[in-house]
C-alpha cells in the first residue's frame, strides 16, 4: 500500500479489483476512474493564528487541502484546544516571525520564550486525547539552541564539543577548554544570522566581547568547535524517514557557515538512501520525528555512510527546491527566475503528502492486523453451496444475501477489534459483484471492521499477509460435499512463507478460538 499501483511491491504484484456499475463489461466503458483511499484515521487541520505574518500558514493550509482529498480524509477544522476530537490526528505548521504572538511581559524576549509557547500552546490541542502532528512538544528545540545542545548532550549525540556561555567572564574562564578554530552563534537565531568564527584566543575574545555587548541580557552564546570541513548536508525527515536533502558548501575552509549569504552554494545531487539509517537513529534517539537536521563529516568527500557530526536539528525547516538540472549559476539567481515558485510549492506538497501517509503509517502501525476470512467463518455460506450443489446459482447475490452469520462472530469481532484492525480478506471470484454484495451483507448483518478485501482465489490472500499480521481462516474447499476437504496445501504455504494463521473450526463458533487471539 505505501507504493504506487504502477510499482507493486517486490513479493507480490498490486491489483485492484472492483465491480463496474450493474456488472457492465470493461469494453463497453467509455472511460474508466479508479480512486483508492487508504485505511486511514480520521484527520484535521488547526486553523492558523492571527499572528503578524502568516506566510507559512496560508501556503501549508492550501497545501494540506489538496493532500486530504488525495488520502480519502474530510479533515475537522478547528481553532481552540477544546474542539479537538479524541482519536484525531491534526496537522498544523506555524513558522517564527512572529507567526506566533502573545502580549510579552516586561523584560521577556520574544525569541527566548517562543520555542516553549508554541510547544506549551499547540501541546493544549492534545489533551482531550487528540493528536498533533508534528508533535508540540518538539518545538521547545525550535530556533534554540541551548534546549538543543542539552538534548544533544542527554541522547548522545555526535556533535561538536559545544559551550553555552551566559556572560563574557563565563566564556574567557573556558578559555584553556578550547580548540580552534571556534563558532560563535546566537542561540535563538536562524539562516546563520550573527554567526562568527575565531581562530585562537584574540579573535575569540574579540567576537565574545563584541557579542554579549549587542546581545539582550537573556541571551546566551553558543560557541562550538569548527569542524573544518567544505560540504555539510542539510537532511528533513518525518518520522525519520529522509525524503529531501542536499548538499550546502562553503565558499572556502576558511567560511563560518555554508550559507548562501556568506557565498556558500547547494548541491541536490545528494546520497539520501545512504545517510537513511543515521537519520532514522538521530530522530529515535532525540524524539524530534520530524524535522530537518544538519550534518557534517570532517572529510573532502565525506561518506554518508559513516558516522556524523550533528549541528543542529529542528522540528520544522524551510525547503529549498533543487534547481534545473545542469543549472551553474548561484541559488540565489534561481530564486529569481519563473521555476523557482513551481518548484517551492511542488517540494511543499510533496511534505504535506508525505506527513499524510506518515499518519496513515503510525495509525496502521498501532495495532497488529487481523485478516478474517468470511465463508464459514463469519458466514455460514456452506449451507448455501450444498443446497445448491457448487452451480453457479450458489453464487448469486440473491442466494449469498440470504446467509445467516456464525452464531457470535459479530461480538466477537466487536471484542477483538479493541486490540486488532479487523479486515476481512476473502476468496470470491466466482461470486457475482464480489465486494459490493459481500460488504453489503457484512454491513446489514452488524459487522464492525476496518476493511474488506476480495480476491480471486485462496492464494491470491498472500500478498496482503505479513509476518506480523495474523489471518483467521476455515482452510476447507469442496463446500458442495456433506464433509468439505481441507486446504493442506494453503497452509503449508503460509508456513513455509512465515505467514501466522490461526484455522478456525469448521462448523465451529469464534469461543473456540477467543483464547488463542486474546
């Protein structure tokens, strides 16, 4: 499901089966629409805030309204924490110019305190039972620095030796600590902003004097070991999954940053399948899911593959599309011309998507997968085939309709799917409009599930199992005989594949069986 049907995946191929309208045959359509949604949870949207500029906001929302129709979603829009809905997972994005306000107190500093107003206020939205996502909580690491370099310090991150300093008399006490060259950065600044380097002690004492003398008086310094190195990457993620990344390079060794503003230039031809796994480490051991980081490799050309030096992460970071291929001018001119808008917002449609599928991830993650078959298991349908003797009127959907459930499936069911997502999964290509009768039976009879799935034939269930889920089947066929045959073979297959299955008895009731799923 996380492919596209054109792909399939690497074990099984991707189909869809569907019925046309009153059985009509494919030749005698005109035209043919096929819209699949996934076994997804119910979502959201908290509407932006009346900040003084909603520039991120106002492109996120229209981003996120033309992701929600492609995963099936009607999101519930809201704008106080106390109309979210429990079991909702919401999306959100606010940026930091003063996208987010409050009435500051008397010697508060807007840029100190917004990280930790944004966690605290979003985190609100959550306490009915709600979920937000990205989480709230990871924004207290949002454009600061010193909360950073305390995380990095308690997860054990590879990172540059670093110092938080909150005076100049704190930083020269240090001064037999260091090794330079040294970074000089503002801990609640972003884009590289008053970033500055020293070479050795002089020009340390310079920057630091200089510093705290421009600085507000809550401000603190961060100084950090200069790895001296040309390349460093820039890495988003969600849910610790690399989708975007490329290359930032300085201007010369002797550049404090790879910024375009301080002559640094990118380069999209970057490895993100390679540096997958420390990313995936990273975003565990931190707890920022989602997020973009800077990493960097004391190395000419450094290989991804091996262990980094983390700079900095951050729960939310701006996307900087590539440019044209074979493009050799700078990303400033890029920026200029008529691409670079497309490209913004294609790159920004393709995190709203991916931060779509990452819910529908977590959500099908959340409980193990109980595939169910339905003939004499929930139905009992084998009155049916015998009455009939196996002829195709055994099939029709007025004789299937007629079927009366298993005794106490549709409690038992009920039960289960407190700790499963029930989906049914059933062999019926030779029963007339397959899933259209099937679910309307499964619907008039009370059944509670989280899916239906038809195949053709028993075997065709395999590409929809894995060694983590668990399917429920009767594992018989010959249905037309008093005493039907059991499917040896289907179940040596499923062995032999890994594949748990759990045989419900023929003729039996789910209490047989209750304890083995409980």
């Amino acid at each position: 499901w996380r492919l596209p049907a054109s792909e399939g995946s690497p074990t099984s191929k991707a189909k869809l089966r569907f019925s046309t309208p009153g059985n009509v045959p494919l030749d005698q359509l005109s035209g043919l629409a096929a819209v699949v949604f996934p076994m997804a949870p119910p979502m959201g949207w908290v509407e932006y805030l009346d900040g003084s500029t909603k520039r991120h906001q106002e492109v996120f929302r229209e981003l996120y309204f033309k992701t929600f129709p492609t995963v099936g979603a009607e999101p519930h829009i809201i704008t106080r924490p106390e109309d979210a809905r429990k079991g909702t997972t919401y999306f959100w994005r606010i940026g930091g110019d003063h996208e987010f306000d409050w009435t500051l107190q008397e010697g508060e500093l807007y840029e100190r305190q917004l990280p930790y107003k944004i966690a605290e206020y979003f985190g609100r939205f959550e306490l009915g039972g709600a979920t937000l996502f990205p989480p709230p909580s990871s924004y207290k690491y949002y454009q600061n620095k010193v909360a950073l370099a305390e995380l990095f310090k308690q997860a054990k991150v590879p990172t540059p030796q670093t110092w938080v300093f909150r005076n100049v008399d704190e930083a020269l006490q240090a001064k037999d600590d260091f090794k330079y060259p040294l970074i000089i950065k503002d801990p609640y600044g972003f884009s590289s902003r008053k970033i500055q380097q020293a070479k050795d002690f002089g020009e340390f004492e310079s920057a630091i004097r200089g510093f705290f003398a421009d600085a507000n008086a809550q401000v603190e310094a961060i100084v950090q070991q200069k790895v001296v190195a040309l390349k460093e990457a820039r890495v988003s993620y969600i849910d610790g999954r690399p989708y975007h990344g490329y290359w930032r390079i300085r201007k010369s060794l002797d550049s404090a940053s790879a910024a375009s503003s301080m002559g640094g230039y990118q380069s999209f031809d970057f490895p993100l399948r390679k540096v997958a796994p420390a990313v995936a480490k990273l975003a565990k051991d931190t707890g920022v899911s989602v997020g973009g980081v800077d990493l960097i490799w004391e190395a000419e050309d450094p290989d991804v593959a091996k262990e980094a030096f983390a700079l900095e992460v951050s729960p939310t970071s701006d996307l900087n599309p590539p440019t044209p291929p074979g493009w050799e001018k700078t990303y400033k001119e890029f920026k200029a011309t008529s691409d670079y808008r497309p490209a913004f917002l294609n790159i920004r449609r393709l995190w709203t998507d991916l931060m779509a599928i990452a819910v529908i991830d977590r959500y099908r993650r959340a409980r193990r997968h109980l595939f169910v078959d339905i003939d004499n298991v929930v139905s009992l349908s084998a009155d049916r085939v015998r009455r009939h003797g196996g002829a195709k009127r055994a099939y029709l959907a007025e004789e299937v309709m007629k079927d009366a459930p298993v005794p106490d499936a549709v409690d038992a069911l009920r039960q289960l799917r407190r700790r499963y997502f029930i989906r049914f999964l059933t062999a019926r290509g030779s029963y007339q409009d397959a899933f259209n009768v099937t679910k309307t039976w499964l619907d008039r009879r009370g059944f509670e599930y989280d899916e239906l799935i038809v195949v053709k034939v028993a075997q065709d269930k395999v590409a929809h199992l894995t060694s983590e889920s668990l399917l429920v089947d009767d594992f018989t066929h010959g249905h037309e005989k008093t005493h039907p045959d059991e499917n040896t073979k289907f179940m040596d297959q499923l062995r032999a594949a890994g594949l748990p299955f759990v045989k419900f008895p023929f003729g039996g009731l789910w209490a047989d069986i209750m304890s083995k799923l409980t």
